[in-house]
C-alpha cells in the first residue's frame, strides 16, 4: 500500500496491522509541517530518536545530518518491516513517502568466554545473540579486503538475517557454489530459529547421526577456518556459528592445539584420537574377545553396560538442565548409583563400570559435542550387534559405519579426507596445526 498525503491515514493503517501496545507514536511541528515518529519502543532509544528531532530541526528536507543509515520507503508494509526490525519511520504531513532511520539499539550480552568450548591459552570472548556484534569480533581479527559477507534474509515472519563469510583469494570456488546452491535450496518464508534447523534445511540429515557442519561459539576458531579456506555462516539472534564444509578430522581439532607448541599439539592430539577411538570401539571390542562361559552371561554384561552407559548420560543430561544449587545433590546421587556401593550390591561389575568410564571420558575428550553423541550412539549399536552375532556381526557393523562415513555427503570434499582419498601433506596438518592456508 502505497503511502498517503494525509498523515492521519497513514497512523491508522499502521495501528490497524500492528496490534501492539509498544508501538511509539511521537509528533512535532517544525515550522509548521507536522512530523510523526513511529518506532518501537524496548530497541528504540530516546536519544536516537532525539537526534532524528534534532536532524530535523537543522535540515527538514533530508536526513543528511544522522550518522546513522537513512532510506526512503516506498510503501506502508515496508515502512511497517523497518520499524519491527527497530528502524523509526519518519512520516511528513502532505508527503507520500517516508524516511526510515536505523537507531535500533537491540537488547543483549556482551561477548563472554564460552562455557562449553574453553582454552587455557585463547581468547576469552565468544559470540552473542547479536549479528552486528558477532561481526565486529570477526572483523577485530581479520582485516582482509578479501573477506567477503554476505547476507540473506529468511523467514516471512521472522525476517531473520544469514551472513555468510569467507575469504575470496583462500576459498575453493567449489565450496562456494555448492553452499550457495545448498542455501538457495532452503525457501525464504521459512522462518530460521536457529543454526541447528538451517543446517538440517541444507543437508536433509536424518539417519545419519554424524554432524554435516560444525558448530563454534569461539570468533578465534572461526577465525582459524576462516583462513584455511573455509566458510562460515552466522545467524541473527544464534550466539553460534557453522563452519563448513567440514570432514571427520576437522571436526576434532581443538583451538588449545592452535595455541600451543607444536610437540605439545602434536602429543594433544594423539591423546584426542586415542581416546576419540576408545569411545568407539572399547566397549564392543572388548565383549567379542572375553570369552563367555555361556551368552546369558554375556547378555547380562552387555545389559549393565547398556544401563551403566545411559545412567551416565541421564546425569550429564541433569547436571544440564539443573540449577546449580543441585549440582552437588547430583554428584552424591552419581556417586551412589555408580560408586562402590552399586557394585557390591551387584547392579555391575567393576570391569562394566571402568570400561564404560573409559569410553565416556573418551566421548569427553572429542571437543564436538555433535561427533560425541553421534559416537556414543554408534558404540551402543555396535554393542548390539556383537552381542546378536559375534565377532562377525561386530565386523559387519564396523564396516556399514565406515562405509556410512564415506558417503556421508559435505560437499566437494570427502568426510573421510585426507584419509579416504589419501593426502599426506593434509593428513600431517591433522597433528601440525597450521593457522593459513598454503
């Protein structure tokens, strides 16, 4: 709808499709033309609007005087859009167009140290809910000409903002195209919440329990991929990015390995893969070699460490959800369920309770929380599948999850690289961490 000269018109029409108690209406008269500011109020300060005032005082023709950014609109419903997004429309008696003026100042945290992926030498900020914060923490430490944004917009309702990075002299060209056409795949009324359901839109990820993306709260890891080739994709309102595309072994790495000597990320690393091997397969391997008297006692040593394993996952799920004047109630109630007193009241064995131990600090140890469930997931399978047929279904079993890797599809680059197909000089950057790109 086209905007009328009668500036009465115009207000009803926006009160009429905007129902809500926080849309601010303020006039003034500035030598006698009649000017109504209209924004929201909670990401609307008064003194932008002040200087919005004071622009016009000095110039009534333009808005030349803000620093901030000022755009006609031509029409109600984007004028309508502008002031949701925290923009105050500027309507003119006798005027049928108006000035929309950004002066959001949107509500929200400052950058903090992330709680989930914490370094002892690194940076200490992570991203907020904030687009245009998360931007600057990118920019902070990157000041490449060559480092290219940019920006979609979905959601009919939400009209959420995708900024896309990447450096355009250090990226395949591939990548590019496959994550544009990934992205165009996904429809623009789709109303994106948050960075685990754009992911799902691109990739279609059902059964496959392995991440297709990895996920970083850390600008400084971003960074890191940023300037090996890679692209990321942050969303508005998601304190999380998505690196990609990504491959098995890129999902392991750690910034602390980035951050130290290179013998000391090349010992960080092994003691990763070792313990990212024994989440996996300890637990099944172990059951196909100790030779049972009978299967009922191998069926009953499975069955502990089935519960043993998902009695340790309903507490990590706990310690999650729970306020942290519980913490300790729970550490008690884990001690007693898993501890010394369960054994010799004989819920478990003690070899049930050290390999399941082992396995989790092994899940533990993987610095991707995706690739540690999907690993438990696959080692319960593989329990299963020994103790149904053996040492030859525990075989069978390993190679559908090798073969479910490969073709588990990223883009250009195979999950299995540098591994499947082989690339030495890749594979060694696997333990020599290299922050650019050759």
């Amino acid at each position: 709808m086209k905007y009328s000269d009668q500036i009465n018109v115009n207000i009803a029409w926006l009160k009429k499709e905007c129902d809500c108690f926080d849309l601010t209406f303020r006039s003034v008269t500035i030598k006698d033309d009649l000017y109504v500011l209209v924004f929201v109020g909670g990401i609307v300060t008064s003194d932008s609007v002040g200087k919005v005032v004071t622009s016009l005082v000095i110039n009534q023709d333009n808005l030349t005087m803000l620093p901030s950014t000022v755009v006609n609109t031509d029409s109600l419903e984007d004028g309508l859009q502008k002031i949701l997004s925290g923009n105050t429309l500027v309507l003119k008696q006798n005027s049928c167009f108006a000035f929309s003026v950004d002066t959001k100042i949107i509500p929200g945290r400052l950058p903090s140290e992330p709680t989930v992926e914490k370094s002892i030498r690194g940076a200490r900020d992570g991203f907020v809910e904030s687009l245009i914060i998360n931007l600057g923490l990118i920019r902070k430490r990157i000041k490449d000409p060559n480092l290219v944004i940019k920006n979609r917009v979905y959601g009919d309702r939400t009209v959420t903002n995708v900024a896309i990075f990447y450096i355009s002299d250090l990226v395949d060209t591939k990548m590019i195209s496959d994550v544009n056409n990934r992205l165009d795949k996904v429809s623009n009324s789709i109303n994106i919440q948050s960075e685990r359901q754009l992911s799902q839109l691109m990739y279609r990820q059902v059964y496959n329990p392995y991440p297709h993306v990895r996920y970083t709260e850390r600008p400084d890891l971003v960074c890191v991929h940023l300037l090996q080739g890679n692209i990321a994709i942050i969303i508005d309102h998601c304190p999380t990015a998505i690196l990609m595309p990504i491959t098995y072994f890129s999902c392991t790495s750690q910034i602390e390995e980035f951050n130290q000597a290179p013998s000391v990320a090349f010992f960080l690393s092994i003691l990763r893969f070792t313990g990212l091997i024994a989440s996996i397969f300890l637990v099944p391997i172990t059951i196909s070699l100790i030779p049972f008297k009978s299967y009922d006692l191998q069926l009953v040593f499975v069955f502990e460490a089935i519960v043993a394993d998902s009695v340790i996952e309903w507490i990590r799920l706990s310690l999650i959800h729970s306020p942290t004047l519980l913490s300790s109630l729970l550490g008690m109630i884990a001690v007693f369920v898993l501890g010394e007193a369960a054994i010799s009241m004989g819920e478990y064995t003690q070899e049930v309770i050290i390999l399941v131990a082992i396995a989790n600090v092994g899940n533990f140890v993987t610095s991707s929380y995706e690739l540690s469930m999907a690993n438990k997931l696959v080692r319960i399978l593989l329990v299963l599948s020994t103790l149904f047929f053996q040492f030859y279904g525990l075989s069978f079993a390993i190679l559908l999850y090798f073969i479910m890797l490969y073709k588990t599809d990223v883009g250009p680059v195979n999950y299995l690289h540098p591994l499947i197909p082989f690339d030495l000089q890749e594979f060694k950057k696997i333990f020599t961490h290299s922050y650019i790109k050759k």
